[in-house]
C-alpha cells in the first residue's frame, strides 16, 4: 500500500495486521482521485473507519489542510498516527478514536468525506450518511465517497444524490453530493 500521487508519491504505507482492515487498492485509490480531481488545496477531509488512514493520507499529500481519520480500532488508530509520523503529515492530521457517534460532537464541515466500513456493516453506511446529514458535517459543494463490495450494492440516502458510481471487480465506489 503506498501513497499514490502529491508530495508524498511512492511513500509506502503500513496496514493493521489481521483481516479486520481491507485497505483499498492503488486501481481503486487512483480512481477516486481521478474522478475527484487533483487539487485539493486548502480542503478539509475526514476519513470514515480509515484504517491505515491511507485515503485520508492520500488527500494530504495532494493538498489538502487537514484530515480526520476515525476508527474504533485501536491497532488502526495506532497505524495511523505511525503513518501520519512516517509521511510527516502528524501536524495536519487530527485522529478520532471511537464510533461513528463521536461524529456528533465535531462541529466541523468538510470539502471530502471518505467512507469505507466493513462491507458487511450495511447499517454503518446509513448511520454514517445520517449523521453528516443531521449534523452538516458535508460543505455545501462537498461530497462524499463510499467504497462497497460490488455484489451487494448500498442503498441511497436521504438528502444527498448519487453522481458516480464505478465499479473495480470486487469493490465499487459511489460519489454523493447534497439533493440540492
């Protein structure tokens, strides 16, 4: 797993041991950021069960001002932060150890929100999309990307419209803005 494009290209990244994480891949990884776009100058992003924090990474070394990255994990919490250290990003990354709830308490919007749950958790999609909803977590123009496995699909979501949806073998990604 490595750092795709930006300052940090080629940077590789660690993963949490064990089958809890899937990271996602380069062919997948790249997709977004060309779909998304390149520059990501002075956004704000917050990565959903990030993982080895890789996405959220990923956006800082294309530009972005800061990432949040949550996870409940604390083997990936602990990653990230190794992460963060190894791409000297620790500075502009903020990490949120808990449940998607904590979401709640930010009081912060954001350009990017990256969500990637354990496939079969259909309810952390729904959850997640609610809170960013119900607490404006999503900028005006922001959007949101959602990584699913392909063969089971995800539901839509209240107040927001699908713009992209692509598919990578096993896993696909959906791009929602707001149902303006």
């Amino acid at each position: 797993m490595r750092i795709i494009s930006g300052n940090r290209r080629g940077l590789k990244l660690k993963a949490p041991k064990g089958l809890d994480t899937r990271p996602t891949t380069d062919k997948v990884k790249e997709s977004v950021f060309n779909i998304l776009g390149q520059n990501f100058l002075d956004a704000k992003v917050l990565d959903i069960f990030c993982g080895s924090g890789a996405n959220g990474i990923e956006f800082l070394s294309r530009g972005a001002k800061i990432a949040y990255f949550l996870d409940n994990s604390d083997d990936a919490v602990k990653i990230v932060r190794e992460n963060l250290q190894k791409a000297k990003y620790s500075d502009f990354g903020v990490i949120l150890h808990g449940n998607i709830g904590q979401l709640k308490e930010l009081n912060e919007s954001f350009d990017y929100i990256y969500i990637d749950p354990p496939f079969d958790r259909k309810d952390l999609y729904r959850k997640s999309m609610k809170i960013i909803k119900d607490f404006n977590l999503l900028k005006k123009e922001g959007l949101v990307v959602v990584e699913y496995a392909t063969d089971t699909g995800i539901p839509s979501f209240e107040g927001f419209k699908e713009i992209k949806n692509r598919k990578y073998g096993s896993s696909s990604i959906s791009i929602w803005g707001w149902d303006k």
